[in-house]
C-alpha cells in the first residue's frame, strides 16, 4: 500500500464559493477532487476546462480531474495540458483506454481510468499497466449524497490483487458515499485513494472530516 489520499470533491461545495471550498480544506487534503460532467454520459451537468484553469490557478493542491463525459479520446488530454494532476475518464465512455493513457502522460499528468457501478472489472484488468490511477465507483456515477454500495468492493479486491500480482504501482480510488461508516471497509478492500463529497463539505469543520476520515482509513 502506498499513503493514503483524502481528495473532497468540490462537487458537495458552493460553487459560488470555490475560494472558500479550497481555503477550507488545504492544510489537509491531498488531492483535490473536480468532477466535470456533460450531461451526456451522466445527466446531471457541472464544470469544463475554463472553471479547471482558474481552479489550477488558485490553488497548489493537486486537481484530480474525473471526467463523466462522452469521447474522452478527444476532451481528456485538454485537462493534462491544463495542469491536472490526474486525470481520470470512465472505460465506458472511450474507444481507445490505452492511447488516452498515452496522450495523457506525454501531457504530463497521471493517467486515470474509471469504472462505473455497472461495469465489472475484469475485462480492464490487462490495461492496467498504461494506468496511474484505477477508479472503482461506490454508486453510479452523476450525482454526489448517494448511498455507498458494499458490493461494489469486490471489484476493489479483484483489481488490488491483479495489481498485486503484476507488481503494478496502481492507486485504486474508491468515490461515491465514502464516509466515516464506509472507507474502513474501501481500505480494506485494498482502496488507497478515497473522494469524499458530502461527508466533508457537510461536515461543520471539513478538515476536521478528513482529519477523521484519514484516520479511520488507515485504522
Ligand atoms: C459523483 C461524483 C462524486 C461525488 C461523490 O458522480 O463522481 O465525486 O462528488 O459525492 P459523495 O461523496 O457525496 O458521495
Ligand atoms: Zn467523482
């Protein structure tokens, strides 16, 4: 396992107050989580490249950019040129994982590829290699205060033991109703990099939440 990351996903904030959202949370998070969807591959519709250059601008946490967008082979690559620091496009949504991977990288970001509630994990597991990042969504992808569903940990188990074995260097980050209840068990399922929207921007103190949350993963 390699140290824990605790990324709040801005998507739980006031998006006229991102200032304030990123302010909150600097001292203790480790990534910033940016939830770009086109209400297309999700129907719900949030934020694109011109809100993600002001955000790398304002701030020097890392942007972890998850894409919930169609034809990521043409969009993903504009987030890496812009400065993320990862940048994660779901399997479903993309014709070629591996040539994005590419792009990605040659880009200089970290190169991320999602799986939604209803897609398994095996049929990705040989493309790991070209990865940085595997994100295993907790609930179906587009909209933040869902309930975390437990069974979906098992794809957790499968691709940390795949990573395992082919001795991949792979962060598997788990998003989707992470809370004070539920990353115990995403860490125990081999989870090592953890979103959390509601539990930490509607907590009273957020970086007291993920003071917490921290805690109970590494528990
Ligand atoms: C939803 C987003 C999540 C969302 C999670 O599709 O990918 O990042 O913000 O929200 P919570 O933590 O409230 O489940
Ligand atoms: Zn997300």
């Amino acid at each position: 396992r390699t140290d824990t990351v605790i990324a709040p996903s801005l998507l739980a904030a006031d998006f006229a107050r991102l200032d304030e959202a990123m302010a909150a949370v600097a001292g203790e998070a480790d990534w910033l989580h940016v939830d770009v969807m086109d209400n297309h591959f999700v129907p719900n519709l949030t934020l694109g490249p011109p809100v993600v250059k002001s955000l790398k601008a304002a701030t020097s946490l890392p942007l972890d950019c998850h894409l919930m967008i169609e034809d990521p082979d043409r969009w993903a690559v504009g987030y890496a040129e812009l400065g993320a620091y990862n940048v994660t496009f779901h399997a479903e949504a993309a014709a070629d994982p591996v040539a994005i991977a590419k792009d990605l990288r040659a880009a200089g970001s970290k190169a991320g590829l999602a799986i939604d509630r209803d897609t398994p994990v095996e049929e990705f597991l040989d493309i790991l290699p070209a990865f940085d990042t595997l994100l295993i969504m907790t609930i179906k992808a587009g909209f933040g205060g869902q309930s975390f569903i437990p069974e979906l940990l098992d794809k957790v188990r499968t691709a940390r033991q795949s990573a395992r074995s082919g001795h991949l260097e792979l962060r598997i980050e788990v998003d989707g109703g992470i809370a004070d209840d539920t990353i115990a068990a995403a860490a125990e399922a081999g989870a090592d990099a953890f979103v959390a929207g509601t539990a930490i921007y509607g907590a009273q103190d957020p970086a007291e939440a993920i003071r917490r949350l921290r805690a109970l993963a590494d528990s």
